[in-house]
C-alpha cells in the first residue's frame, strides 16, 4: 500500500477565495484546529478579480436604504426562487461583515464626511456597493488573507481535492494531490467546507479562469449532497468581445453605474426599449432623469441599463441577433459621452475605473475616456449549487457545509450585482461558525487504506489510457458544445442533443491521454478536472431542460413566457443508487408572513 | 495565418533546456494565450501559472526576452517582430518546471511583519471616519497584485540571495501601507532595519521599473520607510542630509 501525507483537523475548508477564507478565518476564532486548501496560491482565487462591490445596505450615501430593502432587491432580482431566509440573513448581516473588513484593514473608497462610499449597480434600489475604484475584490481577498494568516490556518497551496471521503454516513475528510510533485495528500476532518466556486470554464466564452471547473459540486454530488437551481447560469451582460484573445474578460457593471450607456450599431440607446413589468416603476423613462440617478439624484430612477443582468444580456442578444450588432458581433458601451456632462470626465473615469481604462488601453488599443467599448455578453456566475441548510451552510449530507458561489439558495434564478462577495462574507463566516460547532460535538474518523489506493488509482489511471485526445481538446469541444446549445437561449432540441454530446464527451474524456509525469502537469490536472466539469454539464443540461419556463437568467425560447405555474419550484439534483442524476421538481418553501410582507410593501 | 516561434525553458530543478515552437498568432494576442495554445496543441504538461488573464491576480509572472512580465499583458505585438520569443521562469526563484518557481518564501516572510492594528473606534458605532486623500496614498500600495516581479529583478534578492536578511520591495510596499494607514498604530521601524534589512536597499528603483500596477515602490514606499528609520534611530549622515536640504 502507498503511503500518503496525511494531516487532521476539526475542520478543512476547500478553497481559498472569499468564502473560504472568511469561513477559515471564523473556524478559527472558534478554537479549533483548521486546514484550508486551494488549487493555485494564497490570493489568487476568483475573488481577486471580482471590480464592482459589495453590496451592503449601510444607508452611508442614501438614507432611505436599509436592510429591508436590500431583501426585498434580492428577491425581486432572483425573480422570488430566492431561498428567503437566506436573503434575509444576507441583507441584514452584511452591514457587519464589511464593517469587520475595515476593523481588519481595508480601505474602501469614502464619502465626504469619511464614511465608506457607496455605488449604484444593477437591480440595487439605492446605491448600496462598497467599493475600491474597480478592483474591490482584491482589497477583499487581501484583507482576508493578511488577517487570516495570522490566525494559526494551515495553509496548502496549489494542492486539489478530487475526492471527499465518506464514513458512517457522514463526510470525514478529503483526498486529493499536490500540483509540484503530483504526490496525493489525505485530509482527515471532523467537518468540510467547500469554498470551491464556480463552473464558468464549461463555456467557450466566459469570464472565469481555468480553475472554475464545477470541482466543489461535483464533490458533492458524489458524496450524495443534493445540488439545486443547476439551470441558472449568469451570463453577464458586458464582456470584452475584441480583439479574439481577450473575449470573455469582464468589463465591470460598475461602467454602466457611473453612467455608461448601451448603444447599437445605429447609435440607439436599446436599452429603452424594452422594460419588463416588475421594473416599470423603478426605471427611468428618459435620458436625463436616468443621467441624473447615476449622479445621486435621489429623486431619479435608475436608467435601463442597471435592469438585471438577465435582461441585459438578452437585450443585447437580440441586438446582435437582429442585425444591430457591431462588427465583431457586440454592441458598444460608452462611459466618454459623460464629456458632455462633466467637466474632468476623462479624469473622472480614470480615477473610478483604473481598472477599466488600463485593460482596454493594454489589450484592445481602445482609450475609454475618448471611445466607446465593444462588449457582449460572457459566463459569468452560477446562482445553482450544493443544497444547504440556510443558517447552518450544511448540506444534505451531515459534516459537509458548503459556502460563496458552490452554494445554492441566495441568489434565486438571477444573481445582483455585488450580492455575491457579501454572500462570500457572510455565509463563509456562518459556514466556518457552524462547521467549527459541528467539528466540537462530533469525534473524527479514519477511513480504510483500500479506499485511499482506489481513490489514487483512478487519479493516475491517466497515464495509462490510449485515446486519442488530450484532456485540453475535450475541454475545448464540451465548452463549444455548452456555449452553442445550453446558452443564454435555450430550447429543448437543443438540448437533447447536448445530452447525446455529452455521453460521447464523456467516453472521450474518460480515455484521454496523458503525457510527461506526475510533475506539476496541466495536462493531468486538467483530465482530472474535466470530469467536474462533465458532471456539472450535465446537471446543468438536465435542469435547463426540466424547466419549461422562461426565468431568470434560465431563457426557453420554446416556453419564452410565464404563466401562473411559473416560478413556484426548485429543480434538485441527486445521484441515484444506481449512480445516475435524479431530478426532481420541489415545491417552493412559503415565505414567513413578515418577509411576503416587506416583499408587498416594496412591490 | 501568422505564426510566431517560442522558446521556451522546460524541464525542472534538474537543469533547464530551451524548446522550440512554433504557433498560429492572431490579432490582439498575448503571450499567454500563446503560451496556453502551446500547452494545448503541442506540448500539454507545459507548467505555467496563470488565472485572471487581466493582470489581476499577478499569477503568470515570467521573463519575457530576459524582461520581468506578467505574460497576460504583454503583447505579441509590441515585441520585436520575426524574432523568436524567449520565454524564462523567474530567476530570483528557485525552479519547480518550466515556467513556474517556488515563490513560497515570499507567504512566509509576510507573516514575519506585523500585522494591522487599528486605532480605537471614531463613533460611537464603531467605525472610523477617513478622508479620500488619506486612503489615496495607501490605495497605491494595496493595489499590489503580489506577482513578486519586483522581487525577482531586485538584485538584492536575484544575485546576493538575501533572502534571510531582506524582505524585498514586494514587502516593503506591504509595510508602507501598514504605516500609512490612517488607522494603523503599530510600530514597525525596528523590524525594517533590522530583520526586513531596508538598509541593503540602494535605491536602483529597478522594481519600480517592472511593477505592472504602477506602483513607485521606491519614491513612494521605500523612501519615505526609509527616512521613519532614521527619524528613529540616531543617525548622523541624516543630520547632515538634513541640514543640507535646509529641513526639520
Ligand atoms: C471578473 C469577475 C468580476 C466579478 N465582480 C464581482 C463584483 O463586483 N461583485 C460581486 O459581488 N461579485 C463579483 N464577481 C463574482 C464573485 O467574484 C465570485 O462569485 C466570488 O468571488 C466567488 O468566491 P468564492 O469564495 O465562492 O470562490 P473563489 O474565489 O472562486 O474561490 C474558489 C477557491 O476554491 C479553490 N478550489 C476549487 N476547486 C478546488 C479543489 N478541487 N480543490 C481545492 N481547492 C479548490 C480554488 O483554488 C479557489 O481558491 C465577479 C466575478 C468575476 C469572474
Ligand atoms: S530600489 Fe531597492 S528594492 Fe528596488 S530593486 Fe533597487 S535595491 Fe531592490
Ligand atoms: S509591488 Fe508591483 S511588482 Fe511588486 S509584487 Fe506588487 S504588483 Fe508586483
Ligand atoms: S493571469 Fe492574472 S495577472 Fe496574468
């Protein structure tokens, strides 16, 4: 029997962007012992790109903003398949949360009198996004990271989980191996966490790097957790689409918050066009008033540009679609036409997207301040994920907890903009409060040698397969299969066949082959990768396909309407016995009395 | 379609050879969209790191024609043209594989500095007030996207090796946004002359030179660290440096 390196803790957090780190960091407070791994170095999860803010209802810019609005905005985005108790939790503990960041030593932009400053963002009633010019997640992750070392955390870089391992019924750890020498490592762990993010690498174009492989769902699901609202996927409304080699990199919703408008090939400000009923009344019926909100003019409703993200992107798909598209088939985002308003705009800009102005000045030859952009839409986020209970994070299999983007239940069938790195804070930390809990009342447990040697066994057998591909090439055609026929619009022809693609893609990436050694090897990294990826396709095909409705970032061009039915369940993803996804259609929990109260009274 | 050659370091600790390749280059691209098509046509256990590919993250830190880079921002086509395009790891590093070191000295040497601690409350409700221009000069510091470019073209650290005696500009951009920050009261001078050795620092201002977020690690970070030392220890170059710019 190989041995392996072994480590014990009360806890192990898998991941270390926002939600891990937080999650990590609270464990800890707790006392007790922590592990936290992730698959490249300490700071350089996702969370690091995150530009726009966090949103955080602390009423600094306008007053009238409070905890139940901020509810009521979430609800109204995820188009009410939210799980409420989530988003009420959410709203009312994120005040907190980013106030703790300060007390840690981050350093948000301010307002005149030395509050915090905050931004408008899409679906946000009032402005509400903490934020750093446009890189607030890295002032994020960093002040998690700079206080969280100091916490006594065990840190493994560059090391990933391919298995959790399972004992009387509940999750006792994990396996999986360390990128420099290919050697495998063996967790064992009263509780788990997964941090793990996302599942943006199963599309062509998308904003997510080559880590968002769907890894914590897929763990998940094998372990028997219960995966939930797989269908919606936000694809964000702006990415950049020129030239070929930066499409998919996300251009910050917070361009269209500092007045960035939405124009065809004809010049026309589309987004005017079409405004769906839920919003009429919040959203501007003319230029200079929606001018005016973006400005802090409380008496101003937001323009159509800040709809969310769902609508967006499908306004700009139809542009596209129907022949107003620019040449390289996107539309054009304008900040520079605010010269016309402002005086310093071009330093105005600067100043509020560094960011911005620098990616398009170094990769496109495009200067913000004085041309529009050319965007399109981009995968971006995926509201679906592990099952969990809303004030513990645990999901459906006991000693496994699951936080930030991998987790389900916040965000309903569209996320806001911003409401994901206040997710991260404040479900990480109940994450790492109630794993630490769960760690205290429970003792640990060690699993047999023989599970471990198959568990590494079918991690190498890669070096032996004889296919004809490599592991690169099959990634390339799942995400040109999911990009075509489980996009932003869907319908069920479609994806049938993207059903019969993925059997096929999985036999070829069950053979792919491998070459060189164990040593840091992106080919076998991504082979073992790839087969998250092949699960979490599938879930998301088969929910997409289940839900014979148009909502939320979830668009049937088959079923493009809604009706009374519409909206009143979650799809929930199991593994059978058999080893098979079981779907099945739950109906949606009845909200609290106060909280379809506060929803009335903001309609 | 264009095409442009690579050579590439590959090989590990052991000794380190250059390989040649050749690839399809299309408008716009980066060295490492070059580099990933590379990895997934020809050559698949090619190490390299990288995530956010929008000089982000600081992950794909390599030498570009023996020049400091993140590769996700350089341009094929700002590089000479016809010309094979040497691609190196860090050098101030020990070597992993190919394109990536071992740069865990760095995590280790940044739990050495103490860490933040803020001031007491301004309100009553328990946060700080602070003005823009106070949080401007810090914000400077805190957009480091820690690729430890700047660590690996300080000679300092690339050719004398200190790294037991020197934290490197990396660490003390990290510092000078400890403090500076308007709420920060920790002291740190001791520490930097002695244990983080800012002393060895001669000011070449080569790291301000490779940083990719334009920071002015030397003007605006080691400079003015450099001055709170010898505010605090007794000095006489300082005295006389003094007088003559006629200041305190
Ligand atoms: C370009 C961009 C801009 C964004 N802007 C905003 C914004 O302005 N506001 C906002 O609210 N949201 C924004 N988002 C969304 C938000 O950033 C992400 O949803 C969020 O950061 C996810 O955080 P997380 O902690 O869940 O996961 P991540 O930060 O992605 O971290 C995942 C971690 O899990 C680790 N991991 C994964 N699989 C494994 C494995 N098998 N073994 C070990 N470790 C593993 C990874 O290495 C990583 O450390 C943006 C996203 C992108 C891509
Ligand atoms: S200025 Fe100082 S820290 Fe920077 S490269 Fe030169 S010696 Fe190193
Ligand atoms: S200071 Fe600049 S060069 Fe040095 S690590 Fe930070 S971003 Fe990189
Ligand atoms: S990949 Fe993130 S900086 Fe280059």
């Amino acid at each position: 029997m190989p041995s392996y390196d072994t480590h014990t803790y009360d806890v192990l957090v898998i991941g270390a962007g926002g939600a891990g780190l937080r999650a990590a960091i609270e464990a800890s407070a707790h006392g007790v012992s922590v592990g936290l791994v992730c698959k490249s170095l300490l700071g350089k999860a996702h969370t690091v790109m995150a530009e726009g803010g966090i949103a955080a209802a602390l009423s600094y810019v306008d007053d009238r903003d409070n905890w139940k609005v901020h509810f009521a905005d979430t609800m109204r985005g995820g188009q009410y398949l939210n799980n409420g108790r989530m988003a009420e939790l959410h709203a009312k503990e994120a005040p907190e949360r980013v106030l703790e960041l300060e007390a840690w030593g981050a350093l948000f932009d301010r307002t005149k009198d030395g509050r915090i400053l905050q931004r408008n963002f899409g679906g946000h009633k009032y402005p509400r996004l903490v934020h750093v010019g446009d890189r607030t997640g890295l002032e994020m992750i960093r002040t998690l990271q700079d206080h969280g070392i100091y916490q006594g955390i065990a840190v493994h870089m560059e090391c990933t989980i391919t298995t959790l391992l399972k004992e009387e019924g509940r999750v006792v750890g994990a396996f999986g191996y360390e990128r420099e020498k290919g050697r495998f490592l063996v967790f064992f762990a009263k509780a788990v966490i997964l941090a793990t993010g996302g599942i943006g690498r199963a599309y062509k174009i998308t904003s997510n790097s080559w880590e968002y492989t769907g890894d914590g769902h897929a763990l998940a699901f094998h372990a028997g957790a219960e995966l939930m609202d797989m269908e919606f996927v936000q694809f964000h409304p702006t990415g950049m689409i020129w030239p070929p080699s930066v499409r998919g990199i996300l251009v910050t919703e917070g361009v269209r918050g500092e007045g960035g408008i939405l124009l065809n090939n004809q010049g026309r400000r589309f987004m005017f066009d079409d405004i769906p009923a839920l919003y009429v009344n919040q959203t501007a019926d003319n230029e200079e008033e929606g001018w005016r909100y973006t400005q802090g003019d409380k008496n101003a409703r937001r323009p159509p540009e800040l709809l969310t993200r769902d609508h967006v992107a499908r306004c700009i798909v139809r542009e596209i679609k129907e022949g107003r598209g620019t040449a390289h088939g996107g539309v054009l985002l304008d900040i520079s036409w605010i010269k016309k308003k402002l005086p310093h705009a071009e330093d105005h800009i600067r100043k509020k997207l560094p960011g911005m102005y620098h990616q398009f000045l170094k990769l496109a030859d495009i200067d913000i301040t004085r041309q529009p952009m050319e965007v399109g839409p981009t995968t971006h986020y995926i509201m679906g994920g592990i099952r969990v209970d809303a004030d513990t994070q645990m999901a459906t299999v006991p000693g496994l907890f699951a936080a930030g983007e991998c987790a389900a239940g916040l965000h309903g069938a569209n996320r806001l903009g911003g409401n994901s790195l206040s997710d991260l804070l404040v479900f990480g930390k109940r994450a790492g409060e109630y794993a630490a809990q769960f760690a205290k009342e429970n003792k640990s447990v060690t699993i047999s040698g023989e599970h471990l040697d198959q568990y590494s066994r079918e991690a190498l057998r890669y070096f032996e397969t004889e296919g004809a591909d490599n592991s690169f090439q099959v990634q390339a055609d799942l995400q040109d299969m999911m990009q075509d026929l489980v996009g932003i619009v869907r319908n069920e022809a479609d994806m049938l066949r993207a059903v019969e693609e993925l059997k096929k893609l999985k036999e070829r990436a069950a053979n792919v082959r491998v070459t060189g050694n164990r040593e840091f090897n992106p080919g076998w990294h991504t082979a073992l990768d790839l087969q998250n990826l092949l699960t979490v396709s599938e879930a998301v095909t088969l929910a997409a396909l289940e839900r014979k409705e148009s909502l939320g970032a979830h668009f049937r061009e088959d079923y493009p309407d809604r009706d009374e039915k519409s909206g009143k369940f979650n799809i929930v993803i199991r593994k059978s016995e058999e080893g098979w996804m079981e779907l099945r259609q739950e109906a949606l929990p009845e909200l609290p009395a106060e909280l379809q109260h506060i929803i009335n009274e903001m309609k | 379609m264009p095409s442009a050659t690579f050579q590439v370091q590959r090989g590990g600790a052991g000794g380190g050879r250059l390989e040649t390749y050749t690839t399809e280059v299309a408008e716009g691209m980066v060295v490492l969209d070059a580099v990933l098509q590379i990895q997934a046509e020809q050559a698949p256990d090619l190490a390299v790191r990288w995530n956010c590919k929008a000089g982000r993250c600081g992950s794909c830190s390599a030498e570009i024609n023996g020049m400091p880079k993140l590769m996700c921002m350089t341009r094929l086509s700002d590089l000479p043209p016809g010309k094979p395009i040497l691609l190196q790891p860090m050098k101030a590093f020990p070597l992993i594989k190919d394109l990536v070191t071992d740069v865990s000295w760095n995590f280790r040497v940044k739990k050495m500095i103490k860490k933040f601690k803020p001031r007491p409350p301004d309100a009553a409700d328990g946060t700080w007030r602070m003005a823009q221009e106070d949080v401007d000069r810090v914000q400077e510091f805190r957009k480091c996207i820690e690729c430890f470019l700047c660590q690996d073209v300080c000679h300092v650290l690339r050719e004398h090796h200190l790294f037991e005696e020197f934290i490197g500009p990396r660490f003390f951009v990290h510092v000078a946004s400890l403090e500076m920050h308007p709420l920060d009261v920790e002291d740190r001078r001791e520490e930097l002359k002695k244990a983080d050795g800012i002393g060895y620092c001669n000011i070449t201002k080569c790291c301000t030179q490779v940083c990719p977020e334009d920071i002015h690690i030397t003007d605006n970070a080691i400079i003015p660290l450099k001055e709170r030392v010898v505010d605090k220890f007794y000095d006489p170059l300082k005295r006389l440096f003094g007088r003559w710019r006629g200041k305190k």
